[in-house]
C-alpha cells in the first residue's frame, strides 16, 4: 500500500555474546535451540554463541551479553555456580519449568532425599534455601534412623553405581531462587518459536512479549474447540501460563500445566470443574505435582485436594 | 457515575482515519536532555508529514524494532513536531536514546486536547513532574495575554524540573511562573512542598465576584491531578473549568483496541483531556 | 415499485409470488445470465414491506441449500459455515452443502456444550458454537504492517496489500447478526475490517431452535432476523447488514430441510435469482414464521428488565464483584467466544537480523492482567476489577461509548465459561442487590 523511504542510520554492528548454560535438567530445552534449524544460521550470523557445550566445545571467557539458563538448582556446587553465571550475564535468562519453576524433580521437595517417606509437603522458601547447608551438616552426623538409611542407601544402589558420590541438596529449587532473573520462559519443553522471538526482542532492545494470559486464549486464537467444555475433558488451561500455543488441546487432549501458573491463576475455582470432569482429589493433587509442583500456586492447588471442604 | 459532555457517539464510516495505522516517518532534527531520564526531541517529517495538532493532542510514537507509545505533543510548530519523553521502559527508553538524524514513526494526531482558554478570566496551569510537557503549548498560546497566566510547576527534586530554560522566557513575556519540588538539594533555594501549596500565592478570583470565573489545566500523576482539581476548587475555580489529562494504556490511538477504557470513556477518543468533574467521578473507584 | 400490471393482477392474493429488486425492477420473467427464465418468488404479505434500502421483500422456496453454495463459489467467494468438527459445531470453509452439520444439535448450559442426534436433518438446527463470524471479519492474528531497513540506511513501511478475501457467510444467526453490526460500529475506522466486511456476502438464518444458554430476546437482537436486520438505530446505515435470510423447515423423516429464502439487498436479490427455486406456498411461509415465533418464547434465559447501564454505573462498588471473582477463572474465555468482544493488542516484532520489523494486531481480552499495564503496573489487577470491566463494559458502558448495548444475547459466555459462570445470573444478582440498596 505505502512506501515511505527514508534515510536510517543502522546501529552500529556488534555481535552479541550468547551463552547456554545447563544445571539439572534433561537438555530438553537447549535442544530446542538447535531444533531452530531454518533460524540457526541467521542467529549464529547474528549473535557470537561463546558457551554451548551442547552444540560447541569451544567456549570463550564471558561477560556474556545474554545468559539462557535451562535446569534447576540441586547441588552445593551448582548453587555456587549460578552465582559465577549471573555475575558474568547483562542479561540472565531461564528457559524451561527446571529453570523457572525446579522441574520436576522438585518432586523431592515432597520428600526426604535421604529417607524417601512423603512427607507433608514442602516449597522451596528463602529461608529453607538459608539453613540447607545446616540441615545437610545435620543429616551427616547421623541424625536419622539405622532402618531409613538402609532404604535410603539401597535405593540409592539400584540406580547409581558409586553411591556415596552423590551429593545433592534436599530441594530442586529454580534458578530465580538464589539469583535476579531477568526474563523466564516456561514450558517443558520450552517453545522454539517463543525462543526466537525472546532472542530477537533482546537483539533489537524490545522488551520481550511474554504472555500473562491463559492457555485458554491460545486455544481460541488457533480456533481449537474447549476440550474442557466440549467433551468434558480435565484441563489445566485455564490457570496456565500461555506460551505454548496450545498444543495439547490442539491433540484432543487436556492441558497439563506444563508452563506453570499463569499470574493470578484461580485454582481454587478450577478445582470444582475438575471434580466435576470426573477426577479425583488423587487425580488433582497428581495433575499439580508434574513439573511446575514447588510453585506455590501448584504446590497449593495439589495440597488443597485433600483440604476438608469448607 | 454519569459523565457529561462526552462527544456523542461518532458513527464512523468508511476509512476516515486511512492510513492511521501506519506510522509515517520522522526524522530527529534536535535532542535536549531535559533531566537524567527525559529528554525534548524535535521532529520533522521525511516526506509528508502527520496533520495539524492541537495542544494537548498526542501521537503514537514508533522505535524501529522496539514498539509504540502514546507521547504527548510539547510543541513544535508548522510540520515539526516535538516530544518529551521520560525513559520508564524500553520504547521511551529507545526514544530517548534516538540520535540526530535518526528515524521514528509517528501516527496521529489523537485524542481531544486542551480546551481553548475562555476569552477572560485568569488561567492557571499546573504541572507534575513530566506533565509539563503537555502544557507547554498552553503555556505558549497562554503567554499572548500573559497577564491572566499562572504556571504552577512541581517536580520531585530540582534535577527533575523540565524546560527550565524557559521559565524565565515566561516570566520576561508576563507570566507567573512558580517553581516547587518535594525535595530539596543543595543547590535549591525556592520553594518545597507539594505543587498545590503554590496556589496560595496566586490570587483567585472568590465565586460570587464580579471577575470572570478562572481556568484551570492540570497534568502530572493521577494523584496530584486528583489532590490539584480539589486543590483548584477549593479556591474558588468551577470544576467544569478544571481539566486535566488522563493516562491510560493505548495500543491503536483510534478506539480499535479497547486498552485505554476508563468506565464510559476511551481516553484515546474521548481524553486524554477530560474535566475535572468527569475525571473525579471515574477515578473515584478503584481499578477502573 | 412493483409492476403495476402484475401487482394489480396479484393484488387479490396476500401471498403473491413476484420478483423485485432494486436494479432489476419489472425485469420478471428473464433473471440471470442468459439462462432459461425462472419465475422468482415474492412474498407480498403487506403493503409496507418495502425495506430502508429500497429492496422489496421477496421470499422462494429452496429445497437444496447446493446451488446456494455452488453459485456463490462461483462468484469468487469463500463460503464459510457450521460443520460438525471436534464435538462441536465450528465456522469453517466448506465448498458444497454436504459438509454442512446434517441432524446435529446441541445441548447447552453453564460450562457445557454437547454435540446431540436431531430426529430430522437441519443443518442449521444448532445454537451458537464455540466461534463467531468475528473470526472471519477480525482475525485473530492480523499484520498490520511490515517495515524494512536497507543495507544503505533506508526505511520502507508496508500496509498490507493483499485483496480481502471475499468471503459468504452461510448461517448467520440473527444474534450473530446483530453481533456483526455492533462490531461495524466499533471497527468500521479499521481499513481492514472494513475491506473485508464489505466484501462479505451474508446469509443470516433466523434461528428456530434457540438453547438453554440463549437469551437474544432480552437483548433485542433475535431470534428473527429481519429485526435485527432493520433496527432503525443500525450503523453504518450504508452497509448491508444481510443479504439473504433463510428460515430453515425441517421434519423427521424428510430427506433435506425446506429453506425459505427472503432477499434483503440487492446483491442478495441477484444472488437468490439465480437459484433453482419454486414460490413459497403460504402454509410453508406460515409455518417459518411459526418457527421463529415459536422461537421466541423458548429462550433459556433472559436479561433482568431494567436500565442495565445506570443499574451498573451503580455498582461499581457492589461486594457481589468478590462474590463473581472467587468463582472466575480469568481465563479470558468469555471475551474470546464473545461474538462482539473487538479488544486486540499489537505486538511489534524483528527477525533476527533486526533488518524486518513487523507490527501484528493480536485478540486480547480485558481479562488479561497486562491488558491495562501502564508504566509500574496494571490498573486492574484484581479479578475482581477485571470481572467487573468485562460485564459493566458489555452490558453498560459499551452505551456510553458506542450508543448500543454489547450484548447480543448469543449464551456463547456462559456456555464457554469453564466454570459455568452465567452472565444473566451475575447481573440478576446485581440487580436485586441495587434495588435492596
């Protein structure tokens, strides 16, 4: 329709730093940027990747100007290395729900590490993160039962070869627990295309459009008919972040929360439609508990199923 | 919470807005830092510029590849158009850091200014912070009878004053210009208090006299247009003479995009500038 | 208008059969381009049936919607209807009458939509789904414009340039209908809602099978679509609002519904000529009339009978928004199904060269926490406060902005409320708390 042309002064071109970090986590997420394939050409031309062990062995001493941070914290050594990364990042990003939520292996949040009893269940707090060191010192002068240490280690046997070098804390806590964060993407995986468009936005200075909004939004914009209300189906999408664009619902089957709680989510008003979809108090404390469990919205909705009615 | 003298509801036909949806190159022809965040940009068209505006007008405001803001017009005159921006996120930001020669989008005019100031009585204009900038052109339109004119400005710290360099201009053409902060520095020798303390110093003509009833313009945060309206009426100024300009978010700038509804108006359509009595009725509730 | 000599000659029979239309006027006989000469029927049932646009009133009988289909596909035109897809009745294209929603129904309520067996074969024997036509005539996703920077340091912006698609409308409920002028009002000023509106050929049906959700009456915007049609406070006056409208007549047992078509604008006039049709006999026009009529008394529910806008400028601080908030999601939902809700946001995009900049025009909803972020945070943050903007504003304030009630009565928000929340319910609730006051 309309051409204007007008001079426009290019910014100066200087190839930013990216780097990719990894705590606990599956590497889903960094796979994700690979999976970028029609764009990886572009953004390597665009931006200098100085740390991607998953894709590069060559790394390059930061600062870095972007960090993307996938995995959770779950050791002495990973807590001090998120510290080394923050200091050496202008611009600190975590992707995926280990990153931004524990993942789900903050399952063991639920859970006594050394015992494996469920216990009453447990969120990540400031406090809890202060006085872990002092409750693993505790743990290793012996302060549990002969009984619970045999199961502990015997479990411990089954899956690893050399127990006795595991060393992990009692939580799985996210990244934005022990360091400032300055943008988070959800998801498990997270979403390539919400990847792209996080990097460009951080390329150009654009403040990244991360939704606040529902699953449920999603779900209307690509005209996927409400599973929930349609075929009775248990769905999550309405107190789940956006992001993913809806790909469950999309596959006839419910949301299962895997961007975690969107902000302000009324899980509290979700949990009679739930029940009233066919599921139990079992079934909504399971839906909860994947892996958004140790935010609090979740951990509370999981926890509520078994609340008495008021 | 009924709202008066809104314009009736227009009925739109066709495509009177064009190409309202595209911004229309500008190129930054003159950049003064205001303060250590705000910053006076003077803009002139590339090719054909946007229309006339009105004080109290505002223009969507483009950064290539970081987004659009509503920005009010300070001034300008034939096709140049000047903005001054604080830097709060990254557009006003982007904005503020366009070099000389650089090129922003801008689309509009938008939105129903300031009223023209009655054809007597005194005129008081009082400012907030970065609300200068919107009064500025009814400071300037004001200075042609400057007799009736009182300035009342008010800013956090004295390094948050705006158009500084002007202030004596005004004064020198006849105008009352009172400067106040919250806080003082060192350096500050004036007045400190919040801007409505001011208006003891200007005389107000009492209702029931023979003087032609005053005017008011008011813009600054919501709170101190709030305490300002009151502060204005208290002294004697009709509450259908006060007017103050509202913020809301915008996206379109042409009531398409239904981010800026406050109650029964679109701020957009129907504001920024509103009177003070309709502003007091819909900013009375909360989270409207 | 009419022939004098036919008119004269049908004078003696209420329901005459002729044909008028506006550019064709006494052309009876020979309609259509150079085919066989059809005998067009009108339906004169009164003298003042002449319409504000000055297109008479003429009704046919169709006995296949196929033809309809086929000849507005042959005008270039993208047909779009209900068809039976994931346990539900959605808006898609379809390119024959075949893959219209035969024998479904469906049943409604509060957070719940089923897909059910009719006993005959309507196509249009269902009540609103989870999609309007606003879909087609404000996308969800829309580029408004792309911009470039050059190797040499020039800018282009570029509006879009495609043609709107042209699309035909099959099945357009009187509320729907009414939903579409609302919008008309509201995004008339858009370029691009306006291109594709007037491009679009609409074929509203009046809706004989209103659900428990449905509550058009008390909205003043159904069931029959003729009154929506003619609402002498319409605007923009100059567009068609409808094109044709069809009564759909049909009974177990009987292989394909009976539709008695009315033309309602010139194009729809031209349109419905060249259709195989036979006169609307009396009884069978009695009897669509019957239907919407009927229609009429069986609506699930209904608006409170009072002012709703002072009733709502009142309770603006009413403890029943605490009351609606605990139950709601704020999942957006409502806003999203509603045939009227026009809200979008932009998003301005780069690539990753930071060269191409976009600016894409996305639905939003009022629900959404960001909606009203002003620098340092939203104004509406509680639920609470974002309830109360959805209702008040569709109910009340959607008055003082645009001249008209938002509300078309369609059920869609309570049927699609997760949480079954029932807008007729919550505004009763508010209106017997504002008169306890």
């Amino acid at each position: 329709m309309s051409g204007s042309v007008a001079a426009v002064a290019k910014p100066s071109v200087v190839r930013p730093s990216l780097a990719v970090w990894k705590f606990a986590s599956c590497d889903g997420c960094q796979l994700t940027l690979l999976d970028c394939e029609d764009e990886l050409l572009a953004l390597a031309e665009t931006v200098h990747i100085a740390y991607f062990l998953e894709a590069t062995s060559t790394v390059v001493d930061g600062p870095y100007d972007v960090s993307l941070v996938e995995g959770s914290i779950t050791t002495e050594e990973d807590r001090e290395r998120i510290v080394r990364v923050r200091e050496q990042s202008r611009i600190l990003v975590t992707v995926g729900a280990c990153a931004t939520a524990g993942g789900i292996q903050a399952l063991r949040n639920l859970a006594d590490i050394e015992e494996f009893r469920p216990r009453a269940p447990r969120i990540w707090t400031e406090e809890r993160a202060r006085n872990e060191r002092a409750t693993r010192e505790d743990r290793a002068s012996g302060a549990r039962g002969p009984c619970e240490r045999t199961r502990a280690q015997e479990f411990l046997r089954v899956v690893y070869a050399r127990p006795e070098y595991v060393s992990a804390l009692g939580t799985s806590t996210p990244i934005s627990a022990h360091v400032r964060v300055d943008y988070e993407l959800r998801g498990c995986p997270i979403d390539r295309r919400q990847l792209l468009d996080l990097l460009s936005a951080l390329l150009a200075g654009r403040r990244p459009a991360i939704p606040a909004y529902s699953v449920c939004e999603e779900c209307k914009l690509r005209g996927t008919t409400c599973v929930l209300v349609a075929r009775g189906a248990p769905c999550l999408g309405p107190v789940t972040q956006a992001g993913c664009g809806a790909i469950c619902p999309v596959y006839d089957r419910g949301c299962f929360g895997c961007f975690g709680p969107m902000p302000g989510a009324n899980t509290a008003a979700l949990e009679p439609v739930l029940l009233a979809r066919g599921m139990t108090d079992v079934d909504i404390e399971r839906v909860y508990r994947t892996f958004n469990a140790a935010t609090s919205t979740f951990d509370t909705a999981a926890g509520r199923s078994h609340e008495p009615p008021q | 919470m009924n709202v008066d003298r809104l314009p009736a509801t227009r009925v739109r036909l066709l495509d009177p807005y064009g190409q309202a949806m595209i911004p229309v190159p500008y190129r930054v022809v003159h950049r003064h830092e205001e303060t250590a965040d705000t910053v006076t940009v003077r803009l002139e068209p590339v090719g054909d510029g946007l229309d006339a505006w009105a004080p109290g007008q505002f223009t969507m405001v483009y950064a290539f590849g970081v987004g659009e803001i509503p920005i009010s017009i300070s001034g300008g005159s034939g096709p140049v158009i000047q903005h001054t921006v604080r830097a709060v996120g990254a557009v006003s930001r982007a904005i503020c850091d366009a070099p000389v020669g650089s090129i922003l989008g801008l689309r509009g005019p938008f939105g129903r200014g300031w009223p023209d100031r009655p054809p007597e009585g005194d005129v008081i204009v009082l400012a907030g912070g970065i609300g200068l900038a919107p009064l500025r052109p009814v400071i300037l339109a004001g200075l042609r009878e400057p007799g009736r004119l009182s300035v009342l400005i008010g800013a956090r710290t004295p390094a948050d004053l705006i158009f500084t360099a002007e202030y004596d201009q005004w004064r020198a053409a006849g105008a009352r210009v009172l400067v106040t902060v919250d806080r003082a520095d060192a350096t500050w020798t004036g007045h400190v208090g919040v801007v409505t303390t001011l208006l003891s110093q200007v005389p107000v003509a009492p209702s029931g006299t023979t003087r032609p009833a005053p005017t008011g313009y008011i813009c600054g945060p919501e709170i101190m247009m709030r305490l300002g309206a009151d502060a204005l009426v208290a002294a004697g100024v009709p509450p259908h003479r006060i007017w103050v300009s509202l913020e809301r978010t915008m996206h379109c700038g042409i009531a398409l995009c239904g981010h800026c509804q406050l109650g029964p108006i679109l701020v957009c359509r129907d504001g920024p500038v509103v009177d003070a009595g309709n502003a007091a009725r819909l900013l009375q509730h909360r989270e409207l | 208008m009419i022939p004098s000599d036919t008119a004269q000659g049908l004078a003696h029979r209420p329901w005459a059969v002729f044909f008028v239309c506006p550019d064709r006027r006494g052309s009876e006989g020979s309609i259509g381009r150079g085919r066989p000469a059809l005998r067009i029927a009108l339906v004169i049932d009164d003298a003042d049936r002449d319409r504000p646009n000055g297109v008479k009133i003429m009704s046919a009988l169709l006995r296949s919607l196929e033809p309809l289909v086929t000849t507005l596909r042959a005008e270039g035109c993208t047909v779009v209807g209900p068809r039976e897809r994931d346990g539900a009745i959605v808006l898609d294209a379809i390119d024959s009458a075949a893959q219209l929603p035969s024998g479904w129904g469906v049943q409604t309520g509060p957070g719940v939509y089923r897909l059910r067996r009719r006993a005959d074969r309507a196509v249009f024997g269902h009540s609103a789904g989870p999609q309007a036509w606003k879909r087609f005539l404000h996308p969800p996703r829309e580029r408004l414009w792309s911009a470039d920077r050059g190797v040499d340091g020039t800018l282009t912006i570029t509006g879009p340039d495609e043609e709107p698609p042209r699309y035909a409308f099959l099945g357009v409920r009187a509320c729907d209908l009414r939903a579409i002028a609302i919008q008309d009002r509201v995004l008339g000023a858009s370029p691009s809602y306006a291109a594709r509106r007037r491009a679009a050929f609409l074929v509203a049906v009046n809706c004989t099978e209103p659900s428990a959700t449905c509550f058009c009456v008390s909205a003043g915007a159904g069931p029959d679509v003729e009154a929506v049609e003619t609402r002498p406070d319409r605007a923009p006056a100059d567009w068609a609002l409808a094109d044709l409208a069809l009564t759909e007549l049909a009974e177990p047992g009987d292989a394909e519904p009976l539709y008695v078509a009315t033309a309602l604008s010139p194009a729809g006039g031209r349109i419905l000529a060249r259709l195989p049709q036979t006169p609307a006999p009396p009884d069978v026009v009695a009897a669509a009339r019957a239907a919407v009529g009927a229609a009429t008394d069986h609506m699930g529910r209904s608006l409170p009978d009072v002012d709703l806008r002072e009733m709502l400028a009142a309770s603006l601080d009413s403890p029943h928004w605490a009351d609606v908030a605990a139950r709601c999601l704020t999942c957006a939902n409502c806003t999203m199904v509603c045939p009227t809700c026009f809200c979008t946001s932009v998003t301005d995009t780069t690539d990753l060269s930071g060269d191409h900049a976009e600016r894409w025009q996305t639905w939003a909803s009022c629900f959404e926490v960001d909606f009203s972020y002003l620098h340092g945070g939203s104004v509406r943050t509680s639920a609470r406060s974002r309830y109360r903007q959805w209702l008040t504003h569709k109910l009340g304030t959607w008055r003082d902005q645009f001249g008209e009630s938002g509300c078309v009565g369609c059920g869609r928000c309570i049927a699609w409320c997760p949480a079954g929340i029932d807008i007729t319910a919550e505004v009763r609730a508010l209106t017997s708390q504002g008169a306890e006051r």
